[in-house]
C-alpha cells in the first residue's frame, strides 16, 4: 500500500526541469503526477513514474541528486470537503502530514491524494479502518 517517488534536486536555473524530463523521455519513462517545490536557489521535484528502478538509474547517471522517499496514495471524492475529512481523520489519530499534492483520475469521480507522513503504517491503518482507498503502488503507476 506504500508508493515509491523520487525527489530530485535541482538548481532553480531555466532547462533543469526540461532536463529531467528529456532524460525520462529518452529512457520511455511515463511521469504520473508531479510536484515541484522552489526556493530561489534550488527546486525539488517530486516524481511518481511508472519504473522507479529505471528512473532512479538513468537520472543518476547524468548526475541528478536523487532520494526515493515512501509515500502513500489516497483515494478521495472528488468533492467539496473530500480533503478535510481524510485530515481530521488523521488529525484525530496523532498523524502528521509532511506534504500532499493530488491529481484526478481519468474518471473524474475520484482525486488521488500523494501524502507524506511521519508515520506511514499508522497512517494506512487509520485511513482503511475508516472505509478509505488507499492505493498499492503498482495501481498508480498504472493508472
């Protein structure tokens, strides 16, 4: 129920992005959602692709600082308070959440939430106890 992504470090310069992108091109690799985060000297990208090993190689060989970080997918209504009742819930269990981002699924019906948590099995616990779709790496990647 976990979900490999890969963090790359990158020096907030115009190309370094098209850089990342052009490599995992190159390699046939397919982004499935993304985040970027900035300072005025460096940017993180948050990568979910559909072959982490893959990704983790080829961009290490064109020397990109690379972590890969356990992160958990979260299926969520696609509607107006969909978000808050997945964070009270955790909120009310003692989970913290580092940093989300989300897209939506082809259908529309549903948005998938990519949380980072300080306790990750806690977290799965608590969220499919309480009826939530929490989905297996191999679903996203896949998607």
């Amino acid at each position: 129920m976990k979900v490999e992504q890969l963090s790359i470090f990158l020096e907030n310069k115009p190309g370094a992005l098209e850089e990342v992108t052009r490599i995992l091109k190159e390699a046939g690799i397919n982004i499935r959602t993304l985040s970027l985060a900035d300072t005025s000297d460096f940017g993180i990208l948050r990568l979910i692709v559909d072959d982490v090993d893959r990704a983790s190689q080829v961009l290490k060989e064109q020397g990109l600082r690379i972590n890969r970080t356990i992160v958990v997918a979260v299926e969520v209504p696609d509607r107006p308070g969909g978000l808050h009742s997945i964070l009270a819930m955790l909120s009310q269990n003692g989970i913290n959440v580092e940093y989300l981002y989300a897209f939506v699924e082809r259908s529309g019906e549903h948005a998938v939430i990519i949380f980072r948590f300080d306790a990750p099995d806690k977290a799965i616990d608590v969220l499919q106890k309480n009826g939530m779709t929490v989905l297996a790496g191999a679903k996203l990647y896949g998607l």
